[in-house]
C-alpha cells in the first residue's frame, strides 16, 4: 500500500493510477497461472426476473380500521337480513304456497293475513316485471324499417300543411260532409280556381241553396261519373283541395257525424230484399 504520508495526505487517491495497473496485471498473471476464471456476474434472463406487483389503493385503504365492535356489529346485520330480510320472507312465504299446490290446496290456505298480503306484494311485483319484459305489438313492416333504417326510408310528413283558418262545420246536408265557417277559407279553396262552386258554397252558407256543382257517386250507366268526365274531374279536383285543408281531427269529427246521423242506413238499404 501506498504510504499516506506528507504530502500524499492531503488528497483523497489512496493508489495512483500506474500501480493500480500494476497490481491488476499482477492478479491477471497469478489467476492465469492458477486457472481460475474471473469471477464476473452474467446479466440475469428476463425470465427469471419476477415483476414487482402493481399495487392498486382502493378506496377502503383510506378508510380507518374498524373495531372490532363494528365488525360484530355488521356480521349481526348480515345474519338478521338473511334469517328475516325482505329475500327471507320472501322465500318462506314462496315456499308455503309450493307446499299448498303440492297437497292440493288453495295458494294461500292456512295463511295469516300478514302472510296474504306479503303474498299478493310479491305476486302483484312478478306481474309488473313480467309485464315490463313482454315484447311490443310488432310494428308494421314500414315502421320497422323506418326504425332499422332511418337514412333509408322516412315517414311520409306533409310540409308546408295550411290549416283552415276558421275551421269547419260538420254537416250532413252538405254533399262533402262538411261546410267551411270563414269566408277568406272559402275564397282560398273554392273561388281561386272555380268560381262556380265558390258561389254556391257562399249561396249555401247565408241561403242554404242547395249545391250542384259536386262529385257525383260512380254509376256505371252515367258517363258524366266517370273520373275521366272534365266535370267530374273539376270536382274531384276541387274536393281534394278541401280535403287536404283538413287536420286529422276535424276529419275523424267529420266520419264520427256521418255514423251518427246515418244509423239505420244499413237496415233501410235491406229493408224489401227479403
């Protein structure tokens, strides 16, 4: 070893670099005059390297220890809610009622009536959820693929829909069935595009004259009912422009009064066939 004396005292290098040298060519020649291997540490395989585990803090890791009376105390409450629970209760009172059909009783024969009414509960709360799972009415097969299909096919919706402004009359001595209350809507309807049946309509409303100027019901015998009569065009033409004025409700009031005025049609369309 090198003496630490004088003024190699001072600094930290216990051996200069030339004798560390030295000493490792000494120890080089010596190990290979002896055989011996230098004994240097391979790199470990990566398959007998064992991951360190992933540690998760959940949130009961931050909770405070329980006693040991709040443990007692919970196995007491896990223990009541299964020996006389809800799902207990439930089962006793299920399994009497088996035992009831098996001996051929009625369900709930030789029950309290505490019994009877947790039965009827648990009876009424089957029902719910089995009503609940049953399948819808199946749709029609447009609605289905509207459904499925929603880029595809998109339900019919009329745009640009102008209602009657003053709505409508039901009436069964009108030949549509119905009379429109504004002027300005008979005027829309009627006189743009024939003025013939725009001056009834006004002549039927204040005078209550009769009109003529309508569809007429298809027979076969009489050309000018035929859909391609210019006349019967015209009406149809023109009824379609009323009709279509229409909402949905005041069609539906419209067929409501005519099967209320019109009862006994059938009976009298019968009456001498016998």
């Amino acid at each position: 070893m090198t003496d630490k004396k004088g003024i190699r005292s001072l600094f930290a290098i216990d051996v200069l670099p030339e004798e560390q040298e030295a000493q490792d060519r000494a120890k080089e020649t010596i190990m290979q005059r002896l055989n011996v291997k230098p004994n240097e540490l391979q790199a470990a395989e990566d398959r007998y390297i064992t991951p360190l585990p992933e540690i998760k803090f959940e949130p009961t890791f931050y909770q405070p220890t329980k006693t040991k009376e709040q443990l007692e105390e919970e196995k007491f409450k896990r223990d009541f809610e299964k020996e006389y629970g809800d799902e207990a209760i439930k089962k006793d009172i299920l399994k009497k009622i088996n035992a009831n059909k098996r001996s051929g009783k009625r369900d709930y024969e030789g029950f309290s009536s505490s019994d009877m009414i947790v039965a009827e509960d648990i009876r009424e709360k089957a029902r719910a959820k089995l009503k609940h799972l049953q399948p819808k009415k199946d749709p029609t097969i447009q609605q289905q693929v509207i459904n499925y299909s929603p880029k595809k096919v998109q339900p019919k919706i009329k745009k640009n829909f102008i209602g009657l402004k003053g709505g409508i009359t039901p009436d069964q001595n009108h030949p549509d069935g119905f009379r429109i209350n504004d002027d300005v809507d008979l005027y829309d309807v009627y006189g743009k595009s024939d003025m013939v049946r725009y001056i009834q309509e006004m002549a039927y409303k204040y005078d209550g004259t009769p009109i003529t100027e309508t569809v007429k019901p298809f027979n076969s015998y009489d050309k000018s009912s035929y859909p391609s009569d210019p006349a019967q065009q015209q009406a149809l033409r023109t009824y379609g422009r009323a009709y279509d004025r229409l909402t949905p409700l005041q069609k539906k009031q419209i067929e409501n009064n005519n099967k209320k005025n019109k009862p006994f049609t059938t009976i009298a369309n019968n009456l001498g066939k016998k």
